[in-house]
C-alpha cells in the first residue's frame, strides 16, 4: 500500500478562503481512501499525531502488518472465523451485561 502526500504545504487561499492564514494541509491519498490533515500555525507534530490517529482508526496498521508476509488463504480463513466467534463472544457478553443475567 503506496501512501503519497499530494499537498504538504498549499496556501489557504487555494484550500478554503475561511481558513486562518498560515494553514496548510497535508492530503495522503491511496487507492482505496483520501485524508486531510490541516496543519494549523506549522506545528507539524500535531499535525502527525492527528495523522498517525486517523490511520489507526482506518486500520492502515494492521492491513500493513498483515500485508508483510504471504499468508495463505486457509490461514487468512481461520483467522477471518476467529475474529468472528471473538466478535460473536463479545456480542453476547454484552447483551446478557445490558439484560442483567450476569
């Protein structure tokens, strides 16, 4: 997955006129998705904490981490199905918590 920065530092006139001058964006663009991140008064480390957030709430991460090693389509299967009763396990641990069986 390619991540490319499309406008690092564009002016705020060509972004959007309401904007407070000396803002910039960062846009990341891929195939399957578009980000923004506005970078207000240079500091870019904040700008890369909102980044970094995003991209975890997107779970870039974890396509990449699952994306480092060939994994065959049996594994992929198995995992998928965990996940699955995991997520099942889950649900009803809440529902019986929420009708007070527990």
């Amino acid at each position: 997955m390619g991540l490319s920065f499309q406008g690092l530092a564009a002016t705020r006139a060509a972004l959007h006129p309401s904007w407070p001058a000396g803002d910039s964006l960062i846009q990341i663009r891929s195939r399957q998705f578009f980000m923004q991140i506005m970078v207000r008064d240079n500091n870019v480390d904040q700008a890369l904490r909102a980044l970094k957030k995003k991209l975890q709430r997107e779970g870039v991460y974890r396509e990449m981490k699952l994306r480092r090693h060939y994994e065959k389509p049996s594994e992929k299967r198995a995992r998928e199905r965990a996940a699955a009763v995991r997520r099942a396990r889950k649900m009803d641990r809440k529902r019986a918590e929420r009708d007070g069986i527990r």
